[in-house]
C-alpha cells in the first residue's frame, strides 16, 4: 500500500483519488480551498441554486465506469440523471429557430430541414458522418490511453475527412472547423451551430483544427445529459465516493512545494511548513506544478510543452433569480446566436468583449434549484477573452457585459427584464480565485491534428510525480477530467506499462 498526496480536490483529482484508494492505497487530498469539484461550482443565495461550471454533462459513460470500477453503486443509483431533449433549441439573427433533439441523428437531419430548408439537415447529417470518422481515428490515443511517448504521430495528419471543395480551378479542403462551416455546411446558421459547439469548449472555430468536429458528434453520438439537483450533483457524489473509500480530505491546505528525496517525489510541503510525505504525488496542472518542484524541467523536449494557461478563453456566468414559474414546455438549453458572429469573433481574438455575443441560456426544469414554483432559476454563459487579456477588474465591465448578456437572453426567456429579481455576475476572475488557471482560462479538450491542441503527458520527468485535470492529457471537460483521472490511476496502480482500459 502506497502514500499518495494529490494537490486539489478538482473532478480529475476526485476520479483518481478515487480509483487509486480502492486499489489499496492510502490517498490524501490537499485542497486549499474550503471545498470539492474545482471548476464545478455552486452559487446559492435566497433559495435560488445555479451550476457556475458546466450545466450538462456529455459521455456520461465516463462516470458510470468511474462508479462501476470503485464500487457496486451504478451512477444513476447515486445521482438522478436525465436525458435533456431536446439537446438545444437554437435561436438566430434572422428570426430562425429550431429545437435540435438529443441523440438522434435521423430527428435532427429533420428538424434541421424544417428550419433552415430542404438539404440543410442533409449537409449535417453528413457532416456527423466525417465527424464520426475523425472520432473514431482519434478516440483512443487522444481519451483512453496516455500520451504517447512518440505523440508527434498525432499532430502529423488531419483526421478529418474534410470534402474536396473547388474554386477558381483549385480544389482545396478544410482545415479549419470555421472552413469546414463555410464549404461544406454552405449555411450561416449551420455555421454559427457548429462554431457554438467549438466556443462552448473555449475553442476558436477559425483557428480549431477542422478535427474539432468531434466536439458536436460527442454530443450527438453520445447525448446530453443533466444531472437533478445541478451538475454540482455530480462532484458530490464523486466526493462521497472517496470518502467511502476512505480517501481523506485536508481543506483550507495550500501545497507549497512537492519533496523530492534520492530522485523522485516524496511528498508535498504545506503552507507553514509541515511536510506530508507520501510515495507519489498527483497535482492538477503543469505550470502550477512547476513552480511546486524547485530546479527542475518536468518535461523533456520532445515532451508537449505545457502551454501558458491565459492565452485560453474564459467564461462569464450571469445567474438570474426571476419571479414566476417557468412556462410549460420552455427547452432547457437554448443558445442565442450573435446577430453579428464574425465581428464578434473578431473582437474575441483581439481580446476584446464582444459587443452582442452569442449566450447559453440553461433553465433546467429542478426544483432544487428554487425556493418554490412560482420562480424560476437561470444561468446564462458566454465565452470571452480571459483576464489576462481583457480587463474585467476594469469599473463597470463586467456588469455591461453581463446587460449584453440579459437583453441577448431576453430572446429565449419571455419577460426576462420583468421578472428579474437580482443577478450575481461570475467573471473569468472568479474562476482564477476558485481554481488558480492563469487569467480564469478554461482549459480546451485535446483535439488531433496538424493544428491541434495537446496537453502534457500525466506522467513527468520527475519519478512518482504525476498530473490530472483540464491542463494536462486528455484536456478540459467535466468528461475529460474523468479520462484524466483514470489514467493518473493506471499508471501509478499499474505502472508506466499501462496503456489505457480494454
């Protein structure tokens, strides 16, 4: 039985801890915060309840085998999880609706026909095609396995099958998901649907590789889901998993620096100076734990190099408490798209706000979430320029932003203005505080190509010293993390032949 610290209490950090301790070692969690869950936050006040992190959950085949592999407990035995239909009801400039249902390829092919006109559904339904075979080239190596040492091989080609387009005599092929938009879905709002998918995962469609497509098919293939009581639900089933298995939780404890004895790590200092020893060592985050591990490179040069956390996007997160019931029937997912999506863009890339952004707009149907029936409670989320590139300490910024927010959702919500009893304005700020990423960015998942995104290895240079979470492989995501988590487990309960669950 081995000691293991594990800096953090995020839902990486949970899912191995977890997994770790019932293999048989004692696991304690570090977290110097005063709770669980990490990105997963929970804002409450006069009764009202709102998820400040993700809202829904995709792959939620993660957390099931997360539950099955640590004990006899099913998911759905622990937390109530409901299939969300329809997926998203999507609102666009030009007046456009269209209600996309949950996993079902054949029912969005028709709703898509209905609103946007014949062929439009076709173009996506083909597009999910090309989408599903850049998931399946990719699954493995970028989710179930560790980084592998020759991770070059994943950069090298574009998994995409991007359709031959021509053009004055050339014929090019996507390489981008906004190209992949433009040519081959040939419809602005078909190219606002696949940009949102992007941006909800802090990726820029003009930059993201075209094997981005991955990012919607997950949703399609796989559905979306919510979970009773919030997504914040989830993390303290996962908490209460770990106590279960008698992982114990220090809170309100600052790691300060990670003990390295005879070449490998040998446990962590504490703020005060007390040391924790412990035979392995699982942090959350590369440049947060290079600066725990005093005169030493964590990777090697043909290692992905961790990249700098600020130049990623954050999210602003608005919660409305409004007087009245929701009405029958409301979708509980809309997205209101910018009336001016490329300008928007534009800005975003400059570090700039945008001036009407395209905003999510969830009002799950729980209540949990309210004081009684005769209110309603609703988040509304948009993807903006960290604070390291845009000032949102600035006076009065983000409280304009989040009027640009409002009135946007006033398109999905009837009444909004009226029934607004208060609001609490959540920038990337608040998300630097609670989980210490550089400028509140929020980490992107990896994605495979010439032009993609890959995160460092969980394991480093530094024996028994080890990385899970958003920041390391396979990248952010409430279903990523879990992915993290388990091949943290595998290769330090199985050792570094470990190549990823059969």
């Amino acid at each position: 039985m081995a000691r293991i610290a594990v800096i953090g209490a995020g839902m990486g950090a949970m899912a191995a801890a977890a997994r770790m301790a019932v293999a048989g070692h004692r696991v304690v969690v570090y977290e110097r915060g005063g709770t669980y869950g990490g990105a997963v936050g929970r804002f409450e006040r006069d009764g009202f309840a709102f998820d400040t992190g993700p809202g829904l959950l995709t792959l939620p085949a993660v957390y099931r085998d997360l539950f099955v592999k640590t004990g006899k407990e099913p998911l759905e035995d622990v937390v109530d999880l409901v299939q969300v239909d329809p997926a998203a009801r999507h609102v666009f400039a030009d007046g456009t609706e269209v209600s996309l249902p949950n996993a079902s390829r054949a029912g969005v092919v028709s709703a898509l026909d209905e609103a946007l006109g014949a062929g439009a559904g076709q173009r996506w339904g083909d597009f999910l095609v090309r989408a599903r075979e850049a998931w399946d080239r990719t699954r493995r190596p970028l989710l179930e396995e560790p980084l592998w040492p020759d991770w070059q091989v994943l950069a090298e080609r574009e998994p995409y099958p991007a359709v031959p387009h021509k053009r004055l005599l050339r014929t090019r092929r996507a390489g981008t998901l906004a190209e992949v938009g433009a040519w081959e879905l040939r419809d602005p709002r078909l190219a606002e649907l696949l940009a949102d998918h992007a941006l909800a995962y802090g990726v820029d469609p003009g930059s993201a590789p075209a094997a981005a497509a991955v990012l919607p098919y997950m949703e399609y293939a796989f559905g979306t889901w919510y979970v009773r009581g919030g997504i914040r639900e989830l993390a303290r089933a996962v908490y209460e998993r770990c106590v279960r298995r008698k992982v114990e939780f220090v809170f309100g404890a600052e790691v300060t620096g990670v003990v390295e004895k005879d070449g490998r790590a040998a446990g962590v200092e504490l703020a005060g100076g007390a040391v924790a020893e412990a035979e392995f060592v699982v942090g959350t985050g590369p440049w947060r734990l290079a600066g725990l591990v005093a005169g030493r490179e964590l990777y090697g040069a043909r290692d992905v190099a961790p990249q700098a956390e600020d130049r990623f996007p954050g999210r602003v997160v608005v919660c409305l408490a409004l007087r009245g019931a929701r009405e029958p029937g409301a979708a509980h997912r809309t997205v209101v798209h910018s009336p001016d999506a490329e300008g928007d863009l534009d800005l975003f890339r400059q570090g700039v706000a945008p001036d009407r952004p395209t905003v999510r707009v969830d009002r799950p149907d729980d209540p949990a979430l309210r004081p009684d029936a005769d209110h309603e409670s609703v988040v509304l989320t948009a993807t903006v320029p960290s604070a390291a590139a845009y000032d949102w300490a600035a006076a009065g910024a983000a409280d304009a932003f989040a009027d640009k927010m409002v009135a946007a959702a006033g398109r999905a919500v009837p009444g909004l203005r009226e029934r607004l009893l208060w609001r609490e304005v959540r920038t990337p700020l608040h998300t630097a505080r609670e989980t210490g990423a550089g400028g509140g960015a929020v980490p992107p998942p990896a994605l495979a190509a010439p032009a993609g995104i890959l995160h460092p290895s969980n394991s480093t240079a530094l024996p028994g010293l080890f990385t899970a979470g958003g920041w390391s492989h396979p990248g952010g995501g409430l279903a990523h993390a879990g992915m993290s988590g388990a091949l943290v487990a595998g290769l330090i309960v199985e050792g570094p032949g470990f190549r990823g669950s059969q």
